[in-house]
C-alpha cells in the first residue's frame, strides 16, 4: 500500500524537484557512508594498538 502512495507522490512531482530530491539522498547516503568508513578505520586502528599493547606486556 505504501509503495502505490509513494508512487503516486512522485508522479506528481516535476522532474527538476525529483532531480534534486534524488541529489539530497544520493549526498545523505555519501555522507554516511564517508563517516562509516572513518569510524571502521579509527576502530581498527584502536583494535590494533590494543593488541600491540598486549604483546608488549606478555614479554
């Protein structure tokens, strides 16, 4: 049902408003994404540091 609505929501809208529409999300999702990967990566690195910290004390 939500999907015949949304449909015809958006056969209303005129193609330059779906454009920019599409644009927000499409930068939404890219900032998102971004932000992810600079978490994973600070994680990883923080992971990894934890296990050179316990090597160093099992000597």
């Amino acid at each position: 049902m939500a999907g015949v609505a949304a449909e015809g929501y958006l056969a209303g809208m005129n193609s330059s408003l779906k454009r920019s529409a599409l644009l927000l999300l499409s930068v939404v999702l890219f900032t998102l994404a971004s932000t992810g990967c600079q978490t994973s990566k600070g994680f990883g690195k923080d992971v990894e540091k934890l296990g050179e910290n316990i090597q160093e004390k099992s000597k």
